[in-house]
C-alpha cells in the first residue's frame, strides 16, 4: 500500500511539474530593460570616470555624445580606438550607441566607421531627418520617401553590419508630429532603420506615447527615457531642471513601459535629459549623476514589479 501510494505520489509530482513546464513555455518571458548609459549626462568627464558607473546605474552599454553635449565621443579620435577598445574591455561594457546629431543622418560613414572598430551590428546611431515638422497627408508620405531613398545609401551600411540607425521624433524634423511617426513606421522597409522614440519632444501623455510605441511596433529602436522640462531650454533651478528624468516630473511612464514590455522591446532604454548650458554634468559630482540616473531606474523597473 506504501509503495503504491509513493508511486502515485511521484506520478502525481511528475505531472505537475511537467505541466507547470510546459505552462511556464507559453507565457512570455519576463521583460527586462536594455538600460544604456548616456555619457552626455556626465558632461565633460572623461570615459575613465564612467565606464565604472554603467553598471551602478543598471546598464549594459554605453552611449557616446560628442559635443556641444559631451566630449565621450571625441575622445575616440583623442586616445585612439585601442585605448578605447581596452577601457571598454576593463570594464565590461559594449558601445551600444552613437549620438550623431552633428554629421547628420547622410554623413555617417565616419560612425560606421567607430561600429565596425568597437561596437557591433547592434550598436545604433541616433541622428534626424531634415525637413519640414508640419506635413501631414500624402505630402508627409513623399517626404519620408524621400528621405529614405536619400538614406538608402547609409541603410545600407547598416544591413552589412555596420549598426542601427534610429531616427529621433525631434522638434525641428520630418519626424516631429505623432502621425509621421506612424507613417515613418508603416513606410520604412529595412528592418536596420527606424525611430529613436523620444517623449520629451511629444504631447505628456502617457497613453499615447504607449499607442505610438505599440503602433510602430518592430520600427522603434531606441526609447529615450526623458520628459519635457522647462529645465531643457532655460536656465532654472537644479531640481526644477531634474523634472525631465523619469520619476521624478509628471509624466506617467507605465503606460509605455507597460506597453514596451508587451512587445518585448530589445532596443537600448536611455534615461536621459538636457542640462542648460549644454555639455555641464547634470549634477556636481560623478556620484551624484549615477545616483540620480539609478532612482529614475528603480521608478522604471517599480512601473513593471506588478
């Protein structure tokens, strides 16, 4: 009778686990965000000081600025891609991004040029597209083909392996309005080009900055973590200007996050925020930056605990 019972038991057991298995393969792995550090932050400190901070604030990578934003960039061309390559490798942490705003979407040989030497065919380069914010209609449908078959060139650099390039919803761009970011999306072709999608430069709502994540879907491939602040443009108090870093001004992030989560968004996340005057450190100190950026952080990740 014992043994039949233990048998039973362990059948039972078995079962279950099985079963709990199998289950536990049709659920969606649980999300985790792909942080990357922006240097930018830090202002003029050099790529010594924060290497050993990308980690501290929960990143994997980092983003190098150049600037009038921050000199990580430059010193590339400074030290030397070996030195560079040995910093990056001291401190386990991959190039996983480029601010390319200043050569511009059609010049970017040169920072395919740094992909190929230290980063890899994920590294994604952030610039814009010129031209004119308020088209809407057929006129923004041309415009963005346009603009693509001018980038075609540079697209296909990156379909070679050179990296990713994400176009930024910026004030002064083609992609400024909510509907040209889904028009961008359902016309671009090349799953090597997409958008760098940036709230700060789109109405504070947390539910359509959701809409337009989930509606462009697979074509985001960067997420700047940032909020509009007055903070961004004009010369206000400190904290005032700390308003833009998640957490901490009015927006509500758990719709996009939520929403990020649900498609499983691999691309780099980027806490991010301007200082006025360009290129300052957001705070004083090294150590109080990486403080600052890993409470804007633990906010994200609280948004998904539930």
């Amino acid at each position: 009778m014992t043994a039949t019972l233990s048998r039973r038991s362990w059948m039972s057991s078995a079962a279950a686990v099985i079963g709990a298995a199998a289950f536990a393969e049709e659920q969606p792995r649980r999300w985790q965000p792909n942080y990357i550090l922006s240097s930018a932050l830090y202002g003029d400190a050099t790529l010594p000081e924060i290497l050993p901070e990308v980690a501290k604030t929960g990143a994997r990578s980092i983003d190098l600025w150049p600037k009038p934003h921050g000199t990580q960039r430059e010193e590339i061309d400074s030290r030397g891609v070996e030195q560079v390559q040995r910093l990056l490798e001291e401190h386990g942490v991959r190039l996983g991004g480029i601010a390319c705003y200043r050569p511009g979407a059609f010049k970017l040989d040169s920072e395919f040029a740094v992909v190929r030497q230290l980063g890899d065919a994920e590294t994604v380069l952030v610039t814009m597209a010129p031209g004119d914010g308020t088209l809407s209609g057929d006129p923004l449908d041309r415009a963005i083909r346009d603009f693509l078959a001018k980038l075609s060139p540079a697209i296909q650099q990156a379909e070679a392996g050179a990296g990713v390039i994400a176009i930024e919803n910026h004030s002064n761009s083609l992609l400024k309005s909510p509907e040209s970011i889904r028009r961008f999306a359902t016309l671009v072709e090349s799953d090597r080009v997409g958008i760098a999608l940036a709230p700060h430069h789109l109405p504070q709502d947390g539910t359509l900055l959701a809409d337009l994540a989930g509606d462009a879907g697979s074509a985001v491939k960067f997420v700047y973590a940032q909020q509009y602040g007055h903070g961004s443009s004009q010369k206000l108090p400190k904290e005032e200007e700390l308003l833009q870093l998640p957490g901490r001004g009015s927006l509500d992030f758990g719709p996009l996050m939520r929403q990020l989560a649900a498609q499983q968004f691999a691309g780099p996340l980027e806490i991010f925020m301007h200082p006025v005057p360009r290129g300052v450190p957001i705070l004083p100190t090294v150590a109080e930056i990486t403080t600052a950026i890993t409470e804007s952080r633990t906010y994200l990740d609280n948004l998904l605990a539930g």
